[in-house]
C-alpha cells in the first residue's frame, strides 16, 4: 500500500513537473512585450532597432543587445542635447539680458543714493526675472508629470510579464510574492513621486520667491529644512522598498529551487531512468527560460532610460543655466536676482534626484527579476 501511494505522488510530481515543462516550451515573446515595445516608440521617436518588435526571442535579444552598447547611447545622449541646446541657450541669453538691465538700474540707484529706490528695482528685477521663468517650469513640470504617467505604464505592463516568465521557470510562489512586491512599488512611486513632487516643487518655488523679496522673513532655514526631509523621506522609502524586494524574491526564489531539486531527487531515485530525463529536459529548459528573463529584465531596463534620458538631460541643462546665470547675477552685482537664481536651480537639483531615484528604483526591480535563479535549474 506505501508503495502504491509513493508511485502515486512520485506520479503526480512528474505530471506536474512535465505541465511546467510544456509552459515554459516557448518561441514567442511572452504577450504584452510587443505592446510596451510600440508604447515606447511612439513616446520616443524611431529609436528602437526593428527587432525589438519581433516575437520571436532570439530576434528580440539581439535588439536588446544592441540597444544596450555604449555606441547607441552616446549616439542617443548627443542627439537629446543637441535638440535641447538651442532651448538652454536661448534661456540663459535672455536671463543674462535682464540681469544687465538689473545691473544698470541697480546702479542708477545706487547713484541716487536711495534704499527706497533701490528696493524698489530689485523687487522689479526679480519679478520678472520670475515672470520670465515661470511658464518654462510650468512646462517642465508638466514633462515630469508626463513622464511619471509613462514610467507607471510601463511598469504596469512589465509587472504581468514578469510574473509569467518566473511561472515559466517554475517560481511559482516567487511569481506571486515577487508581482506583489512590483505593484506595491507602483503604487507608493504614484502616491509618493508622481502626485506628491510637483506640489512640493510648486511650494519651494513659491518659498523662494518668499525668501528674495522678504529676506527679513528669515524662511531660508526652514527651506533648506523642507528640502533636507523630503530627501530623506524618498531615499528612505526607495531603500526599504528595494531591499524588501530583495529579501522577498531571493527567499521564494530559494524555497521554490529547493522544491524543484527536492522533486526532480525523488523522481530520479524512485525511478530513475524516467526521472533523470525530465531533470536533463528540466535544465535545457531552465537554460531557455533564463535567458528569456533577461531579455525581458534588460529590456525593461532600457525602456524606462529611453523615457528618463531625455527628461533627466533637459532638467540638467536647465538646472545648469539657472546655476550659471547665478553666477552672472554675482559678478554684475546683483545679488538678490542670483540667490533667487540659484534657490531655482536647487528646487530642479530636487526634481533631477527624485526623477532619477524613482527611475534606478525600477531599474534594479527588474535587474532582481532577471537575475533571480531559475527554480527547475
């Protein structure tokens, strides 16, 4: 009767271990990745090779791989700042422009010999040097919006993708705690970065503005304050977030090869012709599907840098204008106008780095999918 009832369960377990098999035979790209490949192309132009819209798994790996050589991204990085260095030129001459008629009214002031005056001119002179800036960081923060939107979606996208491919190579368990960890990534990045950083840029500009006109108010310490723990809160929350993802994927990834090997040991001694088969067919299969999650993870990866590239080079290039037109406000003796230029410069040094944190914290998620062992290896 124990015997019956072992050749039972050893039968179920090689069933169940051929089903994983005959999920994870594929020659197509898992559905979905196509979609997020278009997605990506109407977002960005006609940069992606035309393999990467292929089903077929080899075609899209050779893509990815071309995609990922440091000749197409130098070629993509001079492109967006050739396009965008017309725009930050354009930016600094007309800045420079008011900060010499600054400098001259400044001066007429200073001749007349009258503080009245020469407040007066400096509220002028910051006003619309504010009012000149306000429309194009209006503009950017729409871009930033938009980006996140983006980001979002195609994380959305990726997250079913993955959970497929870790059920292809029988991770089962990882497939759902690692899909959950993903979507609560997405969640916290729409409530935390998406909704939350435009509002906060908004106020520090606001605060900014504040601190020029009224620097009796003495709000610089409690700016800088602001900036310092909203930093802190984002690094902390990315942290934890990552490192949960971390701990969680490596432990299922673990306890589900700890399962396949233990099966495929049993099938193997209990039966050991039949079941040395299916560990060989096992392996082969594992080789296939692994290489199928980098394609996805690497893919994904470079999807999310084609979106943040060119948000995060415009952002640099603005954040360097308003630095540099700082540092001709100083030399032209306009003080007020170029602390009020670099206040600016340092609320886009807040945007760059939340951008960029949210952006590497979805690049090392798909980085941990990818490298995540095959369980029936």
């Amino acid at each position: 009767m124990s015997k019956a009832v072992v050749f039972v369960l050893v039968f179920l377990l090689m069933l169940s271990l051929m089903s994983i098999s005959s999920f994870a035979v594929t020659d197509t790209m898992p559905e979905g990745y196509g979609d997020i490949a278009d997605g990506i192309s109407e977002w960005g132009g006609d940069k992606l090779p035309e393999g990467i819209y292929s089903d077929s798994p080899d075609k899209v790996g050779d893509a990815v791989k071309e995609m990922s050589s440091g000749k197409f991204w130098l070629k993509e990085i001079m492109v967006e700042i050739k396009t965008r260095f017309s725009f930050g030129a354009a930016l600094f001459a007309k800045l420079c422009g008011l900060l010499i008629l600054a400098s001259i009214f400044g001066a007429l002031s200073r001749s007349l010999s009258s503080e009245s005056m020469a407040g007066a001119v400096r509220f002028c002179t910051t006003t619309a040097i504010f009012a000149s800036i306000i429309y194009i960081q209006a503009e950017h923060f729409q871009k930033v919006e938009l980006f996140f939107q983006r980001l979002i979606g195609i994380m959305g996208a990726m997250i079913p993708i993955t959970g497929t491919v870790w059920a292809m190579g029988g991770n089962v368990s990882t497939a759902t705690v690692g899909t959950s960890a993903l979507y609560v990534f997405l969640n916290v990045c729409e409530l935390i970065f998406a909704k939350s950083l435009v509002p906060v840029c908004c106020l520090f500009t606001a605060l900014a503005l504040c601190n020029t006109l009224s620097p009796e108010m003495g709000m610089r310490g409690l700016t800088g304050a602001l900036k310092k723990t909203y930093g802190f809160f984002i690094a902390l929350v990315m942290t934890v977030l990552t490192a949960s993802l971390s701990a969680q994927t490596t432990l299922s990834a673990a306890a589900d090869s700890t399962g396949a090997r233990a099966a495929r040991l049993v099938s193997s001694n209990i039966i050991p012709m039949v079941g040395a088969s299916v560990g060989e067919t096992l392996r082969t299969l594992a080789t296939s599907v692994q290489y199928l999650k980098s394609i996805v993870g690497i893919g994904g990866v470079i999807f999310i840098l084609l979106l943040f590239v060119p948000v995060l080079i415009e952002l640099l290039l603005t954040r360097l204008v308003f630095l540099l037109s700082s540092g001709v406000a100083e030399m032209l003796g306009c003080e007020t106008e170029g602390r009020f230029l670099s206040e600016i410069g340092g609320v886009y040094g807040m945007l760059i780095a939340v951008v960029s944190m949210s952006s590497v914290m979805f690049m090392l998620a798909l980085t941990i999918f990818s490298k995540t062992a095959v369980a029936i290896a």
